[in-house]
C-alpha cells in the first residue's frame, strides 16, 4: 500500500445539514473533514483532533460562532488553529467583529467554491509555512544548546548575547522580522566548537600558537555546518557563525575583513558576545561590572567594534541591565 502525506484536516462547524453536505462535496477530495453542528461539540473536537483549519458558521443555536472562536483563541491548546468564519452575515461590522476575535479569513454564504477552496489552501498553506519556519528555529536552538556541551559557556550567556543582540538591530534600524530572526540565530555563532578537540576547547590554560590557530577555524566550520539555504533564518545564523570574530580594523578572523566588508550581523554578534563575556563569571576570570565593560567596549570603538553600533549603547544601558538580570546565571 502506497501511503502518501495525510491530508490537511479541517472542521466545518453548522447546524443546518444542508450546509454541512455543500462544504463536505467541495472539501472532501482534498481534505479530511470532522464536522460539528454546536458550539459545544466544535470546542471539544478541536481540542481533540486538533485540525489544521476550522471552518465555523456564525448564527447557531447555543453558543455562536463568535463565542466559540473566543473560546478557541482564549485557549492554549487551540489557539494556533487558524478559523475562517463561512456566514450569511454581510455586514463589514460582523466582519470587524470576527477579526477582532482573532478569525483568519470571512466567507458569504451562499459560498462560491472556487473562492471558498482558494481560501481553504490558501489559509493551509500560511499554516505549513508557519510550521516549516518554527521547525527552523526549534533546529537552531538545539544545535546551539549542542555547542553549549561542547564549551563552558552557560546557557544564560547564550540567551543574554541572543538579546543584546537583537536590541542593537532594532537601534541600528533593523526591522522586527530581521531582528527576531538575528535573536533566534545568534545563539549558533559558536556551532562550530563542536569541531574544534576538546584538549584544546577545554584546556585551562593559555592555548599555544598551534592551537590557536586550531581553535581560530571554529567559525568556518560553524558555517560548513549550517550549509547554503534561502531561509532568511540560516542564513543569519550561518553569516554570524562565520563573521563574528571578525574585528572592524582588520584584525579578527578567519577572514581578516575590515569595516562595513564584515556583515553588520556579525558586527552586531561580536559586540554583544564580548559584551556578555566581560560581565560573566569564567573560572579563569571574575565578572567586570557593566560600567567596565562598557568602557573597553567604548574604547575599543573602531578597532574591535563598528563606531556605530558602540554608539548606540548609551541609550540602550538600561534595557541591558534588564536582560542581565532576567537571564542571570
């Protein structure tokens, strides 16, 4: 027996059967469809079956549709569940209604099935794009808590530099996407210390010329391992991996890259790693004090750091002082 991919479930939500029997002969080939006729009973299908779309009549006996779909989205378990509202109702107020309760999409009755089926995939597709893109960044942060057993960085460190990070993207101009995108792939600026000996990653003392140089390879291989993709979140998070120990006079590594030639994430990876690293306990080193550590970073400006974004740290001291004390270790 062949077995294809399971097909997208949807429940359609009416009480009057010959609705119920219009929607099932449009849907049916395309999709697996669960069907309620209350309120009550399209509640506890949802939480039940969890369908990837739930097509809810408004005017019902009992419960409405609009209080079923407050209900959903009230609820932890149901409200990621996209609802279109299939209705006689035509007024742009009961449409603004259902928006605000958080429905997706809103369908007349009597329906046209080319516009109803284009909707439905429409809506199915929004969902698998939104699964796609969360499984990214469910990959990204187990790979870097993989790294993080590698190292003797805590994972505070890691989620206090992800959100410095994203506060110096949106003083820089960043917007909310490109940002969120930099705090969920910072975390992997260090994948690439799973490759590097542990004699040398995990050596107490000062690493000899030799090993330096081994050491120095990290960030390459951080970007063999995240590999070429066109998903915006791999390729920050590839990008950082490969340019944050880059410095802006030249002097960093792997590539030597200088001024604006460094990608600003980088730039921005490297001022919120070192950031955090100075005012971390290390067991080769106590914590500077924040007002320490953003002195040398200030003195650093336009040889380790990008002039601009050392700049923008003056407006930012108090929220960062709230992310170190929230991810405190």
């Amino acid at each position: 027996m062949k077995i294809g991919n399971p097909l997208p479930r949807i429940l359609i939500v009416d009480d009057e059967p010959a609705n119920l029997r219009v929607l099932r002969q449009l849907l049916n080939d395309d999709y697996r469809l669960l069907f309620a006729r209350d309120g009550e009973s399209a509640i506890d299908l949802t939480i039940k079956e969890q369908p990837d779309l739930v097509l809810l009549d408004v005017m019902m006996p009992g419960m409405t549709g609009y209080e079923v779909c407050s209900a959903l989205k009230n609820n932890p378990e149901t409200n990621h569940i996209p609802v279109i509202f299939v209705t006689a109702l035509k007024d742009s107020v009961d449409e603004a209604r259902g928006f605000e309760l958080g429905a997706v999409d809103f369908i007349n009755k009597p329906v046209v099935p080319a516009v109803l089926q284009a909707r439905v995939r429409t809506h199915l597709t929004l969902v698998k794009t939104e699964t796609v893109t969360q499984s990214h960044r469910t990959l990204i942060e187990r790979l870097g808590r993989a790294a993080e057993y590698k190292d003797n960085e805590t994972g505070m460190h890691v989620m206090r530099m992800s959100h410095y990070a994203h506060l110096l993207a949106l003083a820089a101009g960043y917007n909310e996407e490109t940002s969120d995108a930099l705090l969920q792939a910072a975390p992997m600026h260090d994948i690439g210390k799973i490759g590097i000996p542990d004699h040398i990653l995990l050596k107490p003392g000062k690493l000899t010329e030799e090993e330096f140089e081994e050491m120095k390879r990290h960030p390459v291989i951080g970007a063999e391992i995240l590999g070429d993709s066109n998903a915006l979140l791999i390729r920050i998070a590839r990008t950082v991996a490969l340019t944050h120990h880059e410095k802006w006079d030249g002097s960093g590594y792997p590539k030597g890259l200088s001024g604006t030639d460094i990608p600003i994430e980088g730039r921005i990876v490297a001022l919120a790693d070192v950031l955090d690293a100075l005012t971390s306990e290390r067991p080769y080193k106590k914590a500077w004090t924040l007002d320490d550590a953003l002195a040398h970073i200030r003195e650093q400006s336009g040889k380790h750091f990008d002039p601009e974004l050392v700049a923008l740290l003056d407006g930012l001291e108090p929220k960062i002082r709230e992310i170190a004390a929230r991810w405190a270790d």
